[in-house]
C-alpha cells in the first residue's frame, strides 16, 4: 500500500456567531500526488436543529 501526504479542512456552520458554537458538518480532503478532492458531508440536519435549540431549521438537504 503506497502513502500519500494530502491536505483536509472542515466545513462548519454557525448559525449564531456571538454564540461561538460550531458543528462540523463536512470534509474536504486533496492529494495532489494523485490529482484527487474529494467532499463528503453529512448527512441530513438534525445536529443543527438541536444547535438551534430544537426549533426545525430551514436548511435545505445538501
């Protein structure tokens, strides 16, 4: 199995900023040795609206 050094970075909402709370709600990985990027999310909101304090949010599904 070959190694190769890449780079991620999280996606994370904040639906209140003074609030300073943050959910991590994807991934974006690159490998440039291989010309690769991949994304990746998760899936549905539920985490969110618990954030929101149980109101449903109005976030569309990715």
């Amino acid at each position: 199995m070959e190694h190769h050094q890449g780079k991620y970075a999280l996606v994370q909402f904040c639906p209140v900023p003074e609030r300073l709370e943050f959910l991590n709600i994807g991934l974006v990985l690159v490998v440039p040795e291989l010309d690769f990027v991949g994304i990746r999310f998760a899936r549905g909101h539920s985490r969110i609206d618990r954030l929101l304090d149980g109101s449903p949010s109005r976030i569309s599904t990715l």
